[in-house]
C-alpha cells in the first residue's frame, strides 16, 4: 500500500465515532419493549458489526494495534470454512454472571412469582429465583439490569456462525453440539482481561 492510500488518524477516529454510534443505535433497540420481534434489533447488530470490523481494520492499519472484536479470517486450518452466502446462520451467546447478591436476586424473583417462599434459603431456592428472572425477562434485559437482579457481570462472547437451514424444533435437545470454529463469521468477547491488557500498554 503506498503512502497515499493509507489511512489517516482522521478516519480511525470517524471510525470510532461511528462505533460508540452503532453501540447507542443497537442499544436502543433492544431496550425497545418489543425487542424480541423487532428487526429493528438485527439491523442495529448488523450496522454495530460493520462499524466494529471497520474500526479495528483502520486501527491495525495506523497504529498496528487491535480490538477484542475478533473476525476469523479465511487463511489457516482454522479460518472460516463456511460457503460465502450461508443458507442460514447461528447466533450462539454466552454470558457468565457471578451471584454478587442472593437476597436481592430472591427479592425480585419473589415478586414475580408468588409461589416462591419468601426469603428462601438454600441452593434449590436460588436456583428456582433464578428460573423465574431468566424465564421472565429476555436475556438483553438481564444483561442491561443485571445489577439489579443482584449478578454481576463477568465474561462474556457473541458467535455467529453458518448453518444449515433447520426444522422448527430439530436441533433443540442437544443446542449447542455443532458449535463449529470453522462455521464462524465473526465473534465479539468482552471479558475484564482486555482492560487489564490496556493498563499494561
């Protein structure tokens, strides 16, 4: 690339921009109530996935750094694999939380389902006061209140991945068995291990 072509520190900083943009925008739509039927939500996550990609280019490109936003590659035994225009995609999400506050958690999920017993001890407690919020409230939801609901967020990562069109139902009793690297479009980590990586740059 010769010097005209590349990238000024203008552009990575538009570039930037336009993700803390992208993030607002997708955030807004999936604290829309009806964000579970909303297209809306897609096209925001489609919109913050190009910005993502967009800035971590001109990032490496100018300052030979990158984000934690990771996009595999097409090179190597463990790039992507897929066909070029997938039939379908997966979108498979962990989140991990810590139980920071166990009363509290109870206390909302009490107020959700009477059934629960006030103030109820033990692990088979928890673990029902937990069914009821996850049951209750969209995952986003969770993630945007989890201070609320007493958890504390700990690592997290967004997959997406080829697939197959499926029947409804067909891959529901084992969900997670085909998890393959090599289907992987793009994924996106956020874990506390980036900020401490940043404070020993």
């Amino acid at each position: 690339m010769s010097d005209a072509a590349q990238p000024t520190i203008a552009e990575v900083r538009a570039a930037a921009e336009a993700v803390k943009a992208a993030i607002d925008r997708h955030l807004e739509a999936v604290s829309n109530p009806d964000a579970a039927d909303d297209p809306a939500v897609f096209a925001a996550y489609e919109q913050l996935a190009t910005a993502a990609i967009a800035y971590d280019q001109l990032l490496y490109e100018v300052y030979d750094e990158v984000t934690p936003f990771e996009v595999p590659g097409d090179e190597g035994p463990g790039g992507y694999h897929g066909p070029e225009q997938p039939e379908a995609i997966s979108v498979l999400i962990r989140r991990d939380y810590h139980v920071a506050d166990p009363k509290r958690l109870r206390a909302q999920a009490e107020r959700l389902d009477d059934s629960l017993t006030p103030g109820g001890g033990g692990t088979g407690g928890l673990n029902a006061a937990i069914g009821v919020l996850f049951g209750e409230y969209e995952p986003d939801e969770i993630a945007a209140r989890s201070e609320e609901f007493g958890l504390e967020e700990a690592d997290s990562t967004l997959w997406v991945a080829a697939a197959e069109p499926t029947e409804p139902g067909e891959w529901l009793p084992e969900p997670f068995e085909h998890a393959d690297p090599q289907l992987l479009i793009c994924r996106f980590d956020v874990s506390e291990v980036y900020d401490d990586e940043d404070l020993d740059d």
